[in-house]
C-alpha cells in the first residue's frame, strides 16, 4: 500500500477510534529502548524563526517538564526543548525524564504538595489528575494554540466528556505484538497471523521453549491483554467498564478467567517469566526480546522502533491474539500520549506555547520521529512520511491494519474512571496469586470484578 493511502487509512480510522484504556499508558504504554537517539539538531530549519530581536521584550521564566519513556525518547524530547530555548530566549525549561513508575510516583507527591510540575505528560489515566490540570480551551480561543492544522478528530481524543481541552494529543498508536521472525523459524513455529488466537499464542510459547530453552514471550501489560482488551474481544460493544465511566460495561467475571489460567499455564511451564523476573525488566533493553531470551513481547506500536533498535535484529509486529478466529480484535487506534498545563503553574500561557511547539512544529517533529506515535497535525505528519525506515513504515502500515478491523460500528471509550489504577493493581495482585496457586482463575476473576464493582 502506498503511504499515502496508508496515512488517508489512519486518518480515518482515527475519526472513528477514540481513546482506548491505555494500561501503562501506556498509556499503552512504556517500557521503551534506552538506546541513545542519533539527533540531528543542526540541520537547516524548514521554518523560518522568528528573531527575537523582533519580539517584545519578556521577563525571563523557567518552566519545569517532565515525561516518562526510553532513552530515545529522553534524548529527542531534550533536544526539541533545547531548540525552543534557542527560539526563545527568555524561556528555561528544567526537565525530569524518568521510567514510568518513578514518574507515577513523583507525580503523586507532587500533587499532594501542589507542585505539579507545568508540563507534564499523561495517557487516558488523565481523569486521576484532572483537577491538576490547566484545560486548553481559552488558549485555543484566543489563538495562543494554533489547532488549524489537526481536526476535532484527533482534539477529542485529548478531551474529556465535557468537551474540556485537557491536552494535546502527541500521537496516535496501538498495541501489538513484536516477535522474531528467525526464532519462530528456529523452533518450526508458524509465523501469527492477524486471526491468531489466544491457544495459538499458548501453543507457540509452548513449543518455543521446548524447542529453543527460551521463554516463549516475555512480559506482557496483563491488564491491557486480559481485562481492557480481553473483555473488548467478548463481543462488540463489551468493555470493562461502562462508556459513561460509573459501572461496569460486563456482568460476567468468568470473562476474565481464560487469561489468568492460561499466563499461569506458561508460567508453570517455563515458557513465560515469573513475575519476579518481569519486575526486573524496567525498560526495553532489558526486555527479554531484545537479549534474545524470548521471542515475543508486549509492545505499542510507538515503541517498536525502539525495540528493534535495541535488539539489534529483524522483529515483526502483528496484532495480539483474538479469543476467536472470526471474532473482535478489541484492539483499537488511540491516543498515545498527551501533553498537558498543570494548574500549579505560574506561566499556563507559556507552558501551552511550548506544548503547541512541541506538537505542530515541522523542525520539532523531524527531531522526535514520531517516537511517541503517529503525529496528529497534518503538515508534521506528511513531512515525516517521505523521510521513513523500512521499520517506521512497518508501524504505519500496522496501524493501518488496525484501523482496518471490523469494529461492529461501536467507538473505544475515550477516558478510563477515577478508580481504573486502583483496579489495575489489584488485576495484578489477583493474577500473581494465580500465577502463585494461591487462588483459582475463577477465584481471582470473581474477586477483581467485585473489587471494581464496588468502587462504583
């Protein structure tokens, strides 16, 4: 498919898809390379500056940034902000990147204190910390964000059901599985299709390891693949929780079942890592794909470039797996990332021009590659298009793909309740008791539902 059918696709499916629950959104979202980003900050703008000699004179500020993600990411996000100091003189930005449990935990210090930081990234969790946030909307109004080169489509998806501007959208993505073609190769495994089903990806883990005495995949974000994702592929229409976001969207907990005793199977069988070997893995280059202990993990689509950069070898990405061949995929096109104005800051209108830089600049954008998803503005998107890999193609045309599954003609809810990490953490105590034979899948599927339930 020609990219500019490939980005047309994606754009459309965009106006359809909304904000699916991004786990570690990450949200979709997150472990990623710590390979330093070859970045080329001298190349010859495609913008002409503005001198500052013809600007008004500013006091000079000093905004504070921070974000979670890979090396790469800390290296490209670094040196876009460097070039916005150069463009604007009067402005400091001082930045935190860090992995995405350090982030998580400083960010609920920093609300506690009322310091949150004035720019600060978050995923379809955002609703934890709307009160921390500075909405967009009057800044959008007066012409402070220019939003004339994106559309509603890709707003929305950093919107909340009021229609409050929380953020601008950094990318589009989805989730996938990144596998070694020569691994599967080695150990007489099939390569998956896009109809691959759960006992497809058990057998292949399976026979991975009998074959090659290597995990058949490494870590996955349990939540996404067993309850967000895995009650979207119950049937159109199906989610965890409700579109409105006060009950649940299911009535049925043995739907979590199938999940928690299959990841204990693997885990019994030696063919998935125990939970302790997956807390080791805090970013990409410790994933057990790339040191060659494994032949599958968990990955969103913006991370994959990443990943094979750091494994250093052909990966492929294809959809995770369906509980029935002809059934719902339940993965979906959403929103990576979003960049947002805390309420704490004391230079709102400073911090939303940088976050409009960050997002629209063509000389900005040809810095962060696309790292944290497909851009959101078209003319960023159309001048990154003539310039990619073969590996960053291969995450647009997987995108396409997703765009391209039958939905039923039902949206992804864009926003995740209040309480959706509470029910996150104990999906994973519960799931570890079953992976420990502490409980039964039944059990543990039961006593999640009901600890969501009651947080309604």
């Amino acid at each position: 498919m020609k990219m500019k059918q490939i980005l047309a696709v994606v754009l459309s499916a965009a106006m359809v898809f909304g904000l699916a629950a991004c786990g570690n959104n990450t949200t979709a979202e997150t472990t990623t390379s710590t390979e330093t980003a070859s970045v080329d900050t001298t190349a010859e703008p495609t913008e002409a500056p503005e001198a500052e000699a013809a600007e008004e004179e500013h006091e000079p500020i000093t905004l504070r940034m921070a974000w979670w993600g890979s090396q790469t990411r800390h290296d490209r996000t670094v040196a876009v902000i460097e070039l916005y100091e150069s463009l604007h003189p009067y402005v400091t930005i001082e930045y935190e990147p860090m992995d995405f449990d350090g982030y998580f935990n400083k960010l609920a210090t920093l609300v506690a204190s009322n310091d949150v930081w004035d720019i600060f990234q978050l995923g379809s969790n955002f609703p934890t910390y709307q009160s921390k946030i500075y909405t967009l909307n009057d800044f959008i109004a007066d012409g402070t964000i220019d939003v004339s080169g994106t559309n509603d489509a890709f707003l929305r998806i950093a919107a909340d059901e009021k229609g409050n501007q929380v953020g601008l959208c950094s990318g589009v993505n989805t989730y996938g599985i990144a596998y070694d073609p020569e691994l599967f190769k080695q150990a007489g495994v099939a390569e998956p299709t896009e109809n691959w089903t759960w006992d497809d990806f058990k057998d292949a883990c399976l026979t991975i390891h009998e074959k090659l005495g290597i995990y058949g995949s490494s870590k996955f974000d349990d939540w996404q693949a067993g309850a967000s994702m895995g009650i979207n592929q119950e049937g159109f229409g199906i989610g965890f929780f409700n579109k409105t976001n006060d009950g649940m969207g299911f009535d049925d907990p043995k739907m979590l079942a199938d999940y928690m005793q299959m990841r204990a199977d693997l885990v019994d069988a030696g063919a998935f890592p125990d939970p302790g070997a997956c807390n080791e893995i805090a970013d990409i280059e410790q994933d057990f794909v790339v040191t060659g202990e494994a032949a599958m993990t968990w990955v969103a689509s913006n991370q994959f470039v990443a990943l094979s950069e750091a494994a250093g070898r052909e990966l492929k990405l294809i959809n995770p797996p369906r509980k029935k061949a002809d059934g719902p995929a339940g993965v979906s096109i959403q929103s990576s990332q979003m960049l947002c104005v805390s309420q704490d800051s004391k230079y709102p209108e400073e911090a939303a021009k940088f976050i409009e830089f960050f997002q629209s600049s063509v000389d900005a954008n040809k810095i962060l590659l696309a790292e944290r998803g497909i851009p959101t503005f078209t003319a960023v998107r159309e001048a990154l298009a003539a310039e990619l890999t073969d590996t960053e193609k291969a995450v647009y045309e997987y995108v396409d793909l997703v765009g391209s599954f039958d939905t039923g003609g039902e949206t992804v809810n864009p926003s995740s309740p209040e309480c959706v990490d509470a029910v996150k953490e104990q999906y994973k105590y519960y799931l570890d008791k079953v992976i420990y034979k502490e409980m039964t899948a039944e059990e543990a599927a039961q006593a999640v539902y009901d600890f969501a339930a009651s947080q309604f």
